[in-house]
C-alpha cells in the first residue's frame, strides 16, 4: 500500500501518467485507466505534491491549456469553453480532482466575449485547490454541464443560470433556483439595477423595484459626512 494521503503518479508502458489513491495496492491492483494488471507495466512512483498536480495539469493538456495565472498562492488556468468536459473528466479521474467546491459567473459587460465561468475544484486526498475558467460569448450563452462529472455542479450551475441567464447544456433539472419561475430578469448582470426592475407577474408579492432610500446599498465617494452620504436610489433610464 502506498503510504499517507499522497497519490502516486504512475507512467506505465503506454506513456500515458495517470494518479492514484494511496490506498491502492500496486500488488493486487489493475491500473485505473487500462486493461493490463500491474505486472505487465513498467512504472515508477512518485509522490505527487501541489507544484506536480499543477505542472501535471499543465503538461498533459497542452495547447487546451490557453492562459494561466498565479497569485498569492493561487492558481488559474484558462481553457476553451469546447474543451470543458474533456477537461473536467481529466481532472475528476486523472488528478484526483473529486470535489467541486463552487461555480461562479463574471459579468464583463461591454467586452467581447461577455460571461466568464470559473470553476473552483478541490482534491480531498491531495488537499490541493484548482480553479478553472472559461469565457462564453452572449450570442452563444451556453456551456456543458458538468453535473454528470461532479453532482454538485447541479445546484451551482442553476444558480449561474438564474442569475446570470447562461444555459448548461445537458443539465437534468435547468430551471430557477432563487427567482421565481417566469422572472424575465437576471439579477447579477451589469445591467441590473440594486433596486431591481419592476416585472408582470400579479402573482408575486414582490414585483416592483424595492425603495432604496436610507439603505445601506447605493452610495458615491465624496468628502461629506456620514449623513451627508446617505445612500439613495440611482433608478436606469428605462
């Protein structure tokens, strides 16, 4: 048995590396992504650490790998929307990433292409954080699920859908999750007011844009007092 909360990285005769829990049994076992038991390969091991995972991450996937950025620790690795779920499943089977912590949407209004999605990936054994991010143009405003990779992304890529309106192809359940079936709006677009946009639905309690003033929401830097700046509503030319 391999020992501690390390995974091996096994290259076996096909050249094609690919990791391993510790509690593998290189005695017993076959390797995880080919047919021949262990005994017929040729392999070393080596314990894989924070700086492995992420050159590994880097080296096998080439050219899908289109940007990378480091800070504070932290590493981003931009790739391809169209490549998605091929890296996805890499990252599930291959590194060991099983825990997808978060999906998050980034508005870039004015630019093209728009929405940003980043994917926050964790692995439980390696204790190693990843972040993925892919851009979707507004014309497209589509990408595929990968809730059939990690069953959390099914909560989080509704919510991205709600309050962003990007669609995930292949989902099993892709309907509101916050608002109110029927809302025409996505909150979390630039667009968006704080005070929200009145909308048709006679059936919803709240259905006109919430009074702003003396809450704590919309304000200006200046060098007036506190009371001064009191915040208050800056309603869209509609």
């Amino acid at each position: 048995m391999l020992d501690g909360s390390a995974f091996a990285d096994l290259k076996c005769a096909f050249n094609s590396p690919c990791v391993i829990p510790s509690s593998f049994d290189i005695r017993t076992s076959s390797f995880p992504n080919h047919s021949l038991p262990l005994p017929y390969l040729a392999f070393s091991i080596q314990i894989m650490t924070n700086p492995d995972v992420l050159q590994s991450f880097s080296q096998l996937l080439g050219p899908k790998v289109t940007g990378k950025v480091s800070f504070r620790g932290e590493t981003t690795f931009v790739i391809s929307a169209a490549d998605l779920k091929e890296v996805a499943k890499f990252c599930r089977d291959d590194l060991s990433f099983d825990y997808l912590l978060d999906i998050t949407s980034i508005d870039n209004s004015g630019q093209e292409p728009r929405f940003e999605i980043v994917y926050e990936l964790y692995s439980l054994t390696l204790a190693v954080h990843l972040r993925i991010k892919l851009s979707v143009s507004e014309t497209v405003g589509a990408v595929d699920t990968v809730s059939d990779i990690w069953p959390t992304a099914n909560w989080h890529e509704r919510e991205v859908y709600d309050m962003m309106g990007i669609k995930f192809n292949g989902h099993p359940d892709l309907r509101r999750i916050l608002m109110w079936d029927g809302y025409p709006f996505f909150p979390l677009r630039k667009e968006f007011p704080l005070e929200g946009l009145p909308s048709e639905m006679p059936d919803v309690a709240f259905s006109q844009s919430a009074p702003m003033e003396g809450g704590p929401f919309v304000t200006l830097p200046s060098t007036a007092t506190t009371k001064d700046r009191e915040p208050r509503a800056r309603r869209p030319e509609l």
